[in-house]
C-alpha cells in the first residue's frame, strides 16, 4: 500500500527544496583525554563514557560530519579505550575498519570490528564497547527513519519495528567494498569545505547509494521480500483515485467522490485497489491521513494537543485513533511527545 500523504510531485519539490537547503556541520576532536572523547561521542539523548583501559595512555582524533539525516567519521584511535552507553540513538551505525579490532557488546553474543569486516548496528544493539589501538575506521551514521521512509516507498505500505539487518558485512568486495568506497568519499567530499558541501543533492544520491546496498545485499527482515519480483504497476483509475485522495486527504471526502474524480464505478476502483494495493479504497485513505498525523505528532514535538492533531486529519474517535496509531507505530500518540 503507498504509504505517500503527498502527490509525488509535491514530494519531489519538497526533497529538492530540503535538499538544497541541508546544513553541514564538522567537528575536529584530538587528544589524550577520554573525558573529552566521552563528550565529542556523546549526544543528547545517549551519552557516552570512554576510559582508558588501566590508565594506560591513549590518544585519538576524529573528524566527524553531518549532512542532514546522515553523518561520515573518519577515526583514529591508539591504545586501549572502553566505552558504555547510556540511551538509545536512533540511528544505523556502520562501521568500516581499514587497522586495529574494536568489539561492541551485543545483545546476545559479542560483535567483532576487524579490517576487512564491516559492523552494522541498529539502535540499541550494542551499549558497551572496546576499542584496541592502533585503530582506525570510516563510519556513517544514518536515522533509522530515513531507511524506514525508504523501505515504506519500496513496498508501498508501512514499516515498523527493527529492519533486523547481519551486523556483519565483508569489504573485501562486492557491495561491502562499494559501501567503503562511498563513505570515503562522502567524508572526503564534505571535509573542509569540500565540493560535495555545494552538491547536496550529490550527498543525498550518495546516501541513499549506501541504503540500498545495505537493504538489497544484507540480510534482514525484507531480504526475501525484497528478492520478489516487483508488482505490475496501477491502472490510470487508482492512480487518479490515489491523486484524488492526496490532494483531499483532511477533507470529508466519500468511496463515491473518490470513484467519480477516478472516472469509474465504484465496483470498479474496489477491484483495483484489492488487485493492485491489497487494501480497499477507504483503508488507503485511513493509512495516509494515519501517516499525515504521525509525521504532524513528530513534527510538533507536543506543541499541538494529540486530539486537535488527530481532528485535523480526519479522526473524530480518540480511543479508536489511538488503538490504530499503537498498532501501526508501536507506541500511543502521547508518547511520541516524550522520545
């Protein structure tokens, strides 16, 4: 099912526009004191605490970057350091080692980073962490809601829950060796000013480059899934119905008023939603004014009372918007506001 509360040719303006506005941020850390290191790895919402292993010397340096819902690292590392976390970053971490061996503390068993095997870490899969100098890495770091906005795109439908991917990926070759090679020269293209800064949609391409491969070429919960042929595409009548609906999706509109904008009957655009979205008319509806009010309860961070949100797009019944809301999302509106 599309999942898109907007036309695309709306979403496709609306990235152009955010892309040509993305902020580049870069950050420069190097040292010998780990209560300092603690600090450039921490954030908000997960901090960090790094010592040196019996006191022993170390030292560091880090080149860290951000570019709208992803960042690039180039890090180096001597001696012993360990690390624990505290909260959860909701972000996808990849880690690509080219020296040394770290080990993060999995959720079952340990996690090994070597020279030739790439990490990848969802959030919360691993709070402890130790690293084993001379060491150094590329990592990206990419918001998990980013790859779920892609995977929703793929198969037209919503996605929750963990994507589930291998931790492990090989770099020796194939798609691993190709993920290396972007984010290098994703870091080496944003760094000090660098010609990719006055490409953001260069960036973007780039980043998405790296989601896919990971989605396609790693396994995960969508592997088999992903691996199907892609559905025959929809009639001119659904995609006039889905138009229809975008454009009017928080007015009361009826199954008659969307089947007369499609120029067809009733029985007839039923039919093709079942054979070409697997849902009904009226369900599809619901599922882009449940996303439009989910996208609107993140974006106001609380500052808009759940029920005046939920009326807006369409939801006179609280109790029933809320049941839906936790069952598509995993969680109440009233807890959106407290992430």
């Amino acid at each position: 099912m599309s999942v898109n509360p907007h036309r695309h040719s709306t979403a496709d303006l609306s990235r152009e526009t955010a892309m040509a506005g993305m902020s580049f941020r870069e950050m420069v850390q190097s040292g010998t004191d780990p209560d300092q290191l603690s600090e450039a790895l921490s954030t908000p919402k997960a901090a960090i605490r790094m010592m040196a292993e019996g006191n022993a010397p170390i030292s560091y340096h880090c080149n860290f970057i951000s570019a709208g819902d992803v960042s690039v690292a180039d890090c180096s590392y001597e001696g012993t350091l360990v690390g624990k976390r505290d909260g959860v970053i909701d972000r996808l971490a990849i880690f690509l080692p080219t020296e040394g061996n770290m080990l993060f503390g999995g959720s079952k068993e340990p996690i090994y980073s070597v020279p030739g095997r790439g990490v990848i870490l969802e959030p919360g899969r691993a709070r402890g962490t130790s690293i084993f100098g001379p060491r150094h890495h590329l990592c990206m770091f990419i918001d998990r809601e980013m790859i779920v906005r892609r995977l929703t795109h793929m198969f037209e439908r919503t996605i929750t829950g963990d994507i589930g991917i291998h931790p492990d990926i090989d770099l020796a070759a194939g798609p691993g060796l190709i993920v290396q090679q972007i984010v290098a020269n994703l870091h080496a293209g944003l760094a000090e000013n660098g010609p990719l800064r006055r490409s953001p949609l260069a960036v973007s391409s780039l980043s998405d480059a790296v989601i896919y491969l990971l989605l396609e070429a790693c396994p995960n919960r969508y592997s088999d899934e992903l691996a199907l042929t892609a559905p025959a595409p929809a009639p001119r009548h659904v995609k006039w119905a889905i138009d229809y609906m975008q454009e009017h999706i928080a007015e009361p509109i009826s199954l008659d008023d969307i089947a007369a904008a499609a120029k067809v009957s009733v029985r007839t655009l039923q039919q093709g939603f079942r054979q070409f979205r697997n849902t009904t008319p009226m369900s599809y509806l619901q599922e882009i004014r449940m996303l439009a009010a989910h996208s609107e309860l993140l974006e106001t961070g609380g500052r808009q009372a759940v029920a005046e949100i939920a009326f807006r797009w369409g939801f006179t019944h609280l109790g029933r918007f809320a049941a839906e809301y936790r069952k598509r999302f995993g969680q109440l509106p009233s807890q959106v506001f407290k992430q």
